[in-house]
C-alpha cells in the first residue's frame, strides 16, 4: 500500500511554467479588453459632453435683451380701459449670432401673450429700426428692433391690475420673457418697469 502511495505521489508534479504563462496572457487580455471598454466609453461621454456644450453655447449666442422699457399703449384712459399694443426694443446679447426678425407671416419670431384668463400664440407684431442698422430682417450686434404687439384681439383685454407674459421665441436662440403687472389705472402710455 505504501509503494502505492509513493507511486501516486510520484505522479503529481504541479503546475509548468508553461501553463503559469498561459493563465498570465489570458489575465492580461481580459484586462486589455477591459481597459478599452472603459477609454472608448470615456472618450464617447467626453465628445457627448463636449456636443451639449456647444449646442448650449449656440442657444445662448443667439439671444436678445430688452433694451429700455416696456410701454402700455391705450387707446384711451381710466380704470375700466384696456391696453391696445405693447411696446418694447431688443438688441442682442453681446457677442449674440443675428436673430431672423422676418415679418410674423413667415413665423420667424413666434411672439406668445398669456394672463391669467388666457393664452394666445403667435401674436401680431411689428418692427421698427431704431439707430444705427443695415435695414435688413436680421437683428446684429449693435443694432435694436421697436417690437409693437398688436392685444386688440385678445379675448380679453388686457386691463387693471392684470399680472401678464409675452415670450418672444426666435428660431434659434433662447427665448426672452417679458413678465409684467398692469397698474391700477390705465394711462394713454404706461411706463411698466
């Protein structure tokens, strides 16, 4: 029994170098491929991040600013009359991209009003140049735009007392918001500030 044993000891040599080395590759290439997977995630959320970046930047370069005040505009005066217009200049922001202020058939410039009764889009408006400009549709750095929003078709008119937004939406760009409360009594023009 004793020469069995031995016999059966004598048979068992342990693992080669040859299969240490095999084992060690096969560990290396899993980590290899591994590593890659985890760069190329990396480098593919790095140029996402790098892409919202810059489609954030492009939306902020193309926005505007009021410049001055928002006038109220009646056709008469008192505590029961409505507003007929609402008047405001834009310029852009500094360092803004050219907003398209083509006429509102085209819908360019979508000018949205909205209180607390009602919502109306895509408002009436007009434009007029103000200072220094090229006469063209495009509003560029330097140079301001009147905007004259038609209310006389809203619902309701816009009167005393009344918490009201106009959003003006270029195609590209951010959108301004214009949030203003009217007084208590109606003037032929009212500075809102």
């Amino acid at each position: 029994m004793i020469s069995k044993l031995k016999k059966f000891l004598r048979g068992e040599g342990g693992i080669t170098g040859l299969e240490t080395a095999i084992i060690l590759i096969a560990f290396v290439v899993v980590a290899a491929v591994f590593a890659f997977t985890v760069l190329s995630a990396g480098v593919f959320s790095a140029d996402r991040g790098k892409e919202a970046v810059y489609a954030g930047l492009a939306e902020v370069s193309g926005s505007m600013e009021v410049m001055g005040s928002v006038l109220a505009v009646a056709a008469t005066a008192g505590t029961d009359e409505t507003v007929s217009e609402i008047v405001f200049s834009v310029a852009n922001v500094a360092g803004g991209a050219p907003i398209d202020f083509t006429l509102p058939d085209d819908n360019k410039v979508v000018i949205d009003y909205r209180d607390k009764t009602q919502y109306e889009t895509n408002m009436g408006w007009t434009k007029a140049y103000k200072g220094s400009n090229d006469a063209d549709d495009l509003l560029e750095p330097g140079e301001i735009f009147e905007i004259t929003i038609d209310l006389t078709g809203l619902d309701t008119g816009l009167s005393t007392n009344t918490k009201f937004v106009i959003e003006v939406k270029p195609e590209t760009g951010g959108v301004l918001v214009i949030e203003r409360t009217m007084p208590a009594y109606i003037d032929l023009v009212i500075d809102l500030h």
